[in-house]
C-alpha cells in the first residue's frame, strides 16, 4: 500500500487540530468527524494519536450530531449484503444493546432475534464477541450451532429463506482492524470511547426498525435522535433500572425509560412500569448468564418452552415489543402473546434448528 511522503506527520496533525478543538469543549461538524473517522481505520496513524483523540471527546462529551456522523461514516465503510429488492422493499428488523450494562445476563437479545424470526419478521442481527459480558451474540450463537460467517450474498440468502442472518461485526467493518488497538488503550485507562454507543448503529444490512438497548436511561433520547438521523422508521430505545444498576433491555424488576418513533410519532421518552404484563418481577440473579454454552443451554430451554420462569418473562417482554417496532403485532402486549404461541407451538424451537442446518 502506497502512503504519501510526509503522511504520518499530516495525520497527527489532523487529529491534534481536533483534540485541540475539543479539550476546548467545542463541537466537531460533520466533515471534521468524517476526517477524523478518515484517520482512524489509517494503520500508519499512530494508536496512541487515535486514543488521545478519542479520549478527548469523550471527555468533552459526545453529541448527538458527533455519535450519527461517525455512524455515518463508519457505515459507510462497511460491506453492505446482497439483498433481492423483496428482502429490501420490506421490513427489516435489528434487537440489539449496546452492551456496556456488566450486569452478566444471558443474551436476552439474541433470544429475542429467533422468537421474532420465528414469527415470520425478518431479522438481520448485528452482533460480535464477548467484550463486557461472558458470552456475546456471536460467541452463543455459535456454540448454538447457527453460522455466523456469513459472507454479503450468502447473508442475502439468509434473510430470504430464513428470515434471519448474523452480521458479524469484524466480517462487515473491516476498518475496524485498525481502530481496535486505540479502544484497547482507552480501556486500559478506563476511558468509555464513542464506540460504546455505536455497535447497535452500524448495521450494515440497514434496517428499517430496530429494538435498542442502552445501559443508562439519559441515553434512551440522545440515540433515539441518532437513529432517527440514520433513517430507522421505527425505533424503541429502553433502559430499565434494577437494584444492581441499570439493565440494557426492557425488563419487569423496576421501572423503565423507553424512547419511541415511528412515521406517526415524534420521538417521545416515558418512564413505564410493566404492571400490565402477566410476568413477575425479577431480581438480576434470575437473569443471570454463564459462558456461551450455558447460555447457548439457556436458549435452548426458552425456545423448547421447558423454562417457564423469569427468563421467558423478559425474552416475551422484549420480543413483544421488537414483534411491535415491526408492525407484527399492534401492541407490545400482542406481542408478548404473539411470541409465547411461537414459542409454545414448537416453532421457536423449528426455526433454530432450520437455522442450524442452514
């Protein structure tokens, strides 16, 4: 690869302007974090230049613009999957969360993604390894036996005869190879970096509705705004509250902050409790997950109807309200009743083992 004399020294240049700019607490417009973007995927970039940058607007505090410019940016770098204009005329669905909560659950979210499939919307699920938990979606689904490496066409497929495909992040976003080491060396210094936020937001099969889960409830608005400027239809963002700290998913312990659009609704951010729903409360510890094969052991109980406890109650919460986002059903509570009869007449457990066989 060919580098222009003189590259690294205009790229530290490039980023030092904008550390400059943002350690005095200004903004960055959309070209300027379309340049920055420009500077991280560069490998001659040094790690330390990416991660002072990114540390600098993370302690100036990311915007709602900044957070959909790198989206933008970073989505455009992706490999986009091949899709039938069927596949791509119709309703495409993500459940996804951020990740970040460190609350340790099972994957709620990829549970969540086979009951909705199995109800006949198609799902292009977003998702990569562990990073904050033991098990992430692609860890579990692999031990499940379902493929994710899927290649564009190959995912194209998927969606039209499955109504699901997994977009494994690394396969998708190349670029990212070379920003992972800068992340990294945040970490290290316990910094929280953009990329927090931007995992759920970077699909690149671009759905038209998405489910997203944020481990704080201030965040419910800000990404809600975000995904309305990528141009997702419909959207829920949900954080709820439980005794440990803040959960990345809808659930029935405490009380949760939902951020909700669509064509007909402004976004509009309510505080609910789930009184409404026949599922008890729950504390974290009946939630609570292992490594990808006992997680991949919980999945299948909840998709074969054998646990009927806890666990079902939140994956019929979420899956209700995903099922809703995706004009499956009117209601979350439709939903909810909509994915137990999924469950309950075995074909949770039927599309599983379809995907299984591929």
């Amino acid at each position: 690869m060919f580098f222009f004399p003189g590259a690294r020294a205009y790229s530290f240049r490039v980023l030092e302007q904008l550390i400059q700019q943002l350690k005095g607490a200004q903004p960055l417009d959309r070209l300027q974090v379309f340049e920055a973007v420009n500077q991280l995927v560069r490998e001659e970039v040094a790690v330390e230049s990416k991660a002072a940058f990114l540390g600098a607007l993370n302690q100036k505090g990311e915007t709602v613009e900044e957070i959909a410019a790198f989206a933008e940016g970073l989505r455009e770098r992706s490999i986009p999957p091949v899709l039938d204009p069927v596949t791509r005329a119709g309703e495409l669905v993500d459940v996804c969360g951020t990740g970040g909560d460190r609350l340790h659950t099972f994957n709620i979210s990829t549970t969540v993604a086979l009951v909705v499939a199995a109800a006949g919307v198609r799902v292009a699920k977003h998702g990569n390894r562990a990073i904050t938990s033991q098990a992430g979606s692609a860890d579990v689904l692999e031990a499940l036996g379902v493929r994710t490496d899927l290649t564009p066409v190959e995912a194209g497929v998927w969606l039209r005869d499955h109504d699901f495909a997994f977009f494994f992040a690394p396969n998708f976003h190349p670029a990212f190879k070379h920003i992972g080491p800068a992340r990294r060396l945040c970490a290290e210094r316990g910094q929280r970096t953009v990329f927090n936020f931007l995992g759920p937001l970077l699909n690149p099969a671009r759905p038209t509705a998405q489910l997203v889960g944020v481990p704080h409830p201030d965040l419910c608005e800000p990404i809600g705004r975000v995904l309305q400027s990528l141009g997702i239809r419909r959207g829920i963002v949900v954080s709820s509250r439980v005794v440990e700290g803040c959960l990345d998913e809808l659930s029935l312990g405490g009380e949760n902050t939902v951020g909700e659009f669509s064509p007909d609704l402004p976004l509009t951010v309510s505080r609910l409790s789930m009184e409404a729903f026949p599922g008890q409360p729950c504390s974290l510890a009946d939630l609570a997950g292992g490594d990808r094969h006992a997680n991949a052991q919980t999945i299948q109980r909840l998709l074969r109807g054998e646990d009927r406890g806890p666990k079902r109650d939140i994956l019929l919460l979420n899956a209700g309200a995903a099922l809703a986002i995706a004009g499956r059903t009117r209601t979350w509570r439709e939903g909810w009743d909509l994915a137990a009869t999924v469950i309950d007449s075995g074909k949770a457990q039927a599309k599983l083992e379809e995907l299984i066989q591929g």
